[in-house]
C-alpha cells in the first residue's frame, strides 16, 4: 500500500529565496534611515517577525510531509489515507496553517487523525509550546495584558488565557494529587494522571557541593485576597491562600536558588486546601528532593497556624520552630493592650520583644510581668481573653521558641522566606488594585504561580509532551499488516 502525506515536501531553494528578500528588504531600509537607528532597529525586527512565520510554516509542513505507517489502535490494522484537513494552529513561533491527514481503518470503519494525538491538538488550536508561554505571561500578569504581550506572536483572546490557565494550573493539581495517592496511600481522584502514579514534585532541584552546616528548611505562610463572593454583610469576603516553600540555609540566611540547586514552592487557597493537606503535600515535595539535601538537618519554620499538629505527623524528624517574629508579635499585642497603645512601656516592648525571645527562660518572665500588671485588665472581658491567650500560646509552643540554642546552631529564627514567597505568590498576583477572585480560579493562580517560580513549568510541559506521545504510540505499534 503506498503510503500518502498530507504535504508535499517543502521547497527549500523557494524559502532561501524568500530569506533573501527579507534580509533585503531590512537593508534597504536601514540604509535609508539617514544614521537613524531606531528606524534600523524597527527594520530589522520585522524582518525577524516574517522570516519567523515562514519559518514556522515550513517546519510544520516539513513535519506533516513525513510518510508515516500508521496503525488503528483498536484492531492494529494498517491505516488508509483518506483526506486532508485543514487547521489554524498557534504555535510559539506564531499562527501556521496545519495540514493533517484523516485516515481510516477498513477493518474498523473508524476515522482517525493521528498528527493531532501525537501533538496534543485533539480539542486544542494552542500547541503545548504556545500553552506554555502564555502560561508563564499570565502566572505574572493579568490576563488582559497576557493577551496583548503575547501578540503579534500568538493572537490569543483574554477569554482564552484563562482556558489555558485552568488547563494548566489542573495538570499541576492533578500532578500533586496523584503524587498524594501514590505515596501517602490515598484514593482520590487525581486529575488527568491514573490514581497511584505521582511525579517528581521537585524535579528541577540539582545536587550541589554544599558548606557545612546547611540544612534544609520547610516553611508554610499566608495571606488574604478578595473573593468576589459577597458575605452576610454585602462586601466582598476576604479568603486566604496559603504558601509553602522548601529551602536551604546557612548561619540562619536563606540561599538564592543558584546557590543552594533550587528552591520548591506549593500554594493553594484554603477554600481547596486544608492546613493538614499542605502539610503532605510539602511533604511529597521534599521526599522528591536529592538524597543529599533530604540527608541535611531539617527544620520546619512556621507562624502559630493550624499547622504543627501535622508537622509532626508528616515530618517527625524537623526541628520545629516558631517563628520569632510571629512570637514577638503575641508579646507586644498583649502589653499594648495592658499598658496602652503608644505609652513608653509598649514601644519598650515592641523595641526589645525579639532580643529578650532570644534569652533563655525568658518567655515565661515576660508572660509573668504581663500577669502581674493584671489589675489593670479590671473587669475588660477582652484584656482577660487576650492574656489567658498569651499563656496558652506560650504553653503550646515552648519547645519552639528556644531562640538562643536555635541561634547558636545558626538555625533560621523567623520565617521570612516564606513571607517573601506569600509576597510573590499572592500579593503581588491576587491582590492588585480591584481585583477579586473566586476561590477556585485564586486556587489555580496560586498553585501556577508557584509552578512557575518552582521552575517547574518547563518540566510540567515536557511531561505532558510525553504523556502525548504515548498516547499517539497505538498508532505506531505494527499488530499487522493489511491484506
């Protein structure tokens, strides 16, 4: 059976002909710019922009011109060529014209379209290339700019950016919860991957040479953005994401992710996500680290959150520390309250609060000096509340404020990693000016956005591009011949 293409084979003399027409066409220009170099600079990009899209078409039309046995995957017959059908596809180099063959199974009497399975177009006109630049446009820009950035380049509708986004930011959650299922032995349902599989969440971490004294640090953080959902009130509620980062640390600094081999970030909006889900999925995260950073000391760094009953479920073996910001923020709310917002005695306090945390034993005085100035409290319900609060909070948490033995050991004493992470994450995505959010579009926002700066999207792509070659194998794999 001859086998048919849905292109011919591309001309190559008539594209270096049209190279050489552009590239004079952009001379020309410059050569009558009279010294003007931002004419020559204009000239010369959009030379570049139409030797790109003839570029791009005939690559396409290189690749569609290849003569391909292809096989039903139903019955393993020997497909037949039936026509040629036509597409507007949107690739990273611009729009092509896509030229694929239908073909047929006379065994099966099925029509199929193999090209668009091999490169993941079935329900798309987006290549994965083209999906994942407005992908990373818009994890960092509203979407209406995302659509005006990409272009000429890629015409894409504002609509469209946030169909691609919730496709995208779903593969990443599907991901996660697959990893989740496989190895924490859950059965939910995963997203686009089978239940049990997972992927390496941090799979962009490299091992390097590190000094001594470096250990691991986990931390988990969160902030507030505007759901466009109303509350009893009538005003637009206000729902937190929350932020999870992995990183590495020396004598108590953060390393830049050049220095340490990378850095790990997870997100999601608490609408989705619960305290204890965060926590595994950190946990997921880490167990996908090189063996050499998972064979650091580990320390987990988080404010007074509803996290440290699973810290200690999903990582028995960290160092737990309470961040000593969060802690001397307690000290100071409390004495303010007691001896009165802006008096001497409290802007002491707020001056001094981190240094005398970082004193051994000295928590439990200062608890102390508040309860003896308790007579100014009188019969104030509020004083009393925040003051038995107090006491508790230092009671739950006295074996993560040892500051000084942390400090010594050149531990990280706060948690701003992580605030800086909730900075990049939320407030400067979710909380521009105007903006509001359901919750579950806030959900993937956050949970792209740290994708992105987990330099995970690549990798996220060249997964997806595998998992459509495999699905396009079928096609590939001879059973048998037709008579």
């Amino acid at each position: 059976m001859q086998i048919q293409t849905p292109c011919s084979p591309v001309d190559r003399r008539a594209l270096y002909a049209q190279a050489r027409l552009f590239i004079d066409e952009a001379i020309d220009r410059a050569e009558h710019a009279d010294a003007d170099l931002w004419e020559a600079e204009e000239a010369t990009l959009d030379s570049t922009r139409k030797f790109q899209a003839m570029a791009a078409q005939g690559t396409v039309n290189a690749a569609m011109s290849q003569r391909i046995s292809w096989y039903c995957p139903q019955c393993g017959w020997l497909l037949s060529y039936h026509d040629t059908q036509q597409k507007k596809v949107i690739t990273r180099a611009g729009e092509v014209d896509y030229a694929r063959g239908r073909y047929r199974c006379s065994q099966c009497e099925e029509d199929y379209l193999p090209a668009d399975r091999l490169n993941g177009l079935e329900d798309t006109g987006y290549r994965l290339g083209a999906r994942m630049v407005v992908t990373g446009e818009a994890a960092g820009e509203a979407y209406a700019p995302t659509s005006e950035e990409v272009k000429p380049e890629i015409k894409i509708s504002r609509r469209e950016v946030g169909g691609v986004v919730a496709e995208v930011a779903d593969w990443r959650k599907g991901e996660e919860e697959a990893t989740l299922s496989g190895q924490l032995g859950e059965c939910e349902e995963p997203g686009p991957m089978p239940s049990g599989e997972g992927v390496a969440l941090a799979s962009t971490w490299k091992e390097k040479g590190l000094a001594e004294g470096t250990v691991c640090c986990a931390q988990l953080d969160g902030a507030k953005y505007r759901s466009c959902e109303r509350g009893k009130d009538g005003k637009f509620d206000w729902r937190e994401a929350r932020v999870g980062t992995i990183s590495l640390a020396q004598e108590g600094k953060q390393l830049t992710r050049e220095a340490a081999g990378g850095k790990s970030y997870v997100g999601h909006s608490a609408h989705v996500y619960c305290a204890e889900r965060m926590v595994a999925l950190l946990a997921v995260v880490y167990a996908t680290l090189p063996a050499l950073v998972r064979g650091l000391p580990l320390v987990f760094v988080a404010d007074g959150g509803p996290w440290w009953e699973w810290v200690s479920v999903y990582f028995p073996h960290a160092l737990q520390i309470l961040d000593l910001y969060h802690a001397g923020k307690q000290f100071t709310d409390v004495a303010a309250l007691l001896f009165g917002e802006g008096s001497e005695r409290t802007r002491q306090w707020r001056a001094h609060i981190r240094e005398w945390l970082r004193e051994p034993g000295r928590a439990k005085q200062l608890v102390g000096e508040l309860y003896r100035a308790r007579p100014s409290v009188g019969e104030d319900p509020e004083k009393r509340h925040e003051l038995r609060k107090l006491i508790a909070y230092v009671r739950e948490h006295e074996h993560r404020m040892r500051y000084k033995e942390y400090e010594d050991a050149g531990l990280p004493l706060g948690s701003g990693g992580v605030e800086s992470a909730v900075d990049q994450v939320v407030s400067e995505r979710l909380r521009e000016r105007g903006r509001r959010w359901h919750p579950d579009n806030a959900d993937r926002m956050v949970c792209l956005r740290t994708t992105v700066l987990s330099g995970e999207l690549p990798a996220l792509f060249a997964r997806r591009r595998q998992a459509a070659l495999n699905a396009a194998r079928p096609f590939l794999e001879l059973l048998q011949h037709a008579a």
